[in-house]
C-alpha cells in the first residue's frame, strides 16, 4: 500500500507542473455564438414539431369523431319504422293498436 501512496502523490505532482494557456478571446466568442445558434434552431424545431403533433392529435380525433357517427347513426337511405333509433331497432312490449299517433 504505502508504494500505492507514493505514486498516487508523484502523478498529482506532474499533473500539477502542466499548465494550459487560456483561450483567445475570439474563440471564446465563436463558442458563445455557436451555442446561441444552436438553442435557437433547436427551439424553433421544437415548436414546430410541438404544434405539428397537436394538428395531427386535432386531425385524428375528428377523424375518430367523424368514423364514429358514420357507425353509429344510420343511413337516411334504409327505411325507418316507428320503432328505429341511432342503436338499432326496438320491439314494442305489446300491442300498441290502441296507442294514437303522437302529431
């Protein structure tokens, strides 16, 4: 173990020596404006994308709507009895001979 220390401690010591000259100020500039471009078209595409998806969502669910009613109301064109509604058809519970017809 203490040959472990010993060169944990002569690697901290190199590293320590190297030093690194800072950046020119106009790389500096070209980072920042590079950056700020990219957040830019990245917002941009995510709005769109966002407002895209809720047409879509908006377009499929009058889709649905629309499918919906086609299946379940009936056709105008199949001929109705008295006893037709939008779910099919119902059987009287007994006779209604007697019953007038409502105006």
């Amino acid at each position: 173990m203490p040959e472990t220390h010993n060169l944990d401690e002569d690697l901290k010591a190199l590293l320590s020596t190297y030093r690194v000259a800072p950046p020119d100020a106009a790389l500096v500039g070209r980072i920042l404006e590079g950056g700020q471009q990219r957040l830019t078209v990245r917002n941009r595409l995510t709005r769109w994308l966002v407002g895209a998806g809720l047409v879509g969502l908006g377009l499929a669910g009058g889709l649905t709507g629309a499918a919906t009613v086609a299946i379940v109301l009936p056709s105008q064109s199949i001929i109705r009895t008295d006893y037709d509604t939008a779910f099919g058809s119902i059987q009287p519970d007994g006779d209604t001979s007697h019953m007038q017809e409502v105006q």
